[in-house]
C-alpha cells in the first residue's frame, strides 16, 4: 500500500515537472481577460434579469 501511494506521488510530481507554467505577464493578462468576461456576462444577465422581472411584474398587473 506504502509503495503504491509513494510510486503515485512521485509519478505526479514527474508530471508537475513537465508542465509549462505561464509567465508572471501572461497570467496578468488572462486574469484580466477573465475578471473582464465575468463583469461583462453579470451585466448582461443583470439586464436580462432586469427585462424578465419588468415583463412579469407587467403582466401580473394586468386586469381582465
């Protein structure tokens, strides 16, 4: 049992080293594209939200 989870650890970090981690700019600019995309989807789920609750408050106000 010891030798499999010491054979998994070291294969895994065998692996870590294979990865190419970006560089300090590189993660700049995608954290900032990623922080842009969110803003961006929360306001245009924000005014379709807004849309939607305005079409029923409409709607139940209406008398027949």
């Amino acid at each position: 049992m010891f030798n499999q989870i010491s054979a998994y650890l070291n294969e895994s970090l065998e692996e870590l080293r294979h990865v190419r981690w970006p560089t300090r700019q590189q993660s700049i600019r995608l954290s900032g594209i990623v922080l842009l995309f969110t803003f961006a989807a929360s306001a245009v789920f924000g005014v379709i939200d807004f849309l939607l609750a305005e079409l029923i408050r409409g709607l139940l106000s209406l008398r027949f």
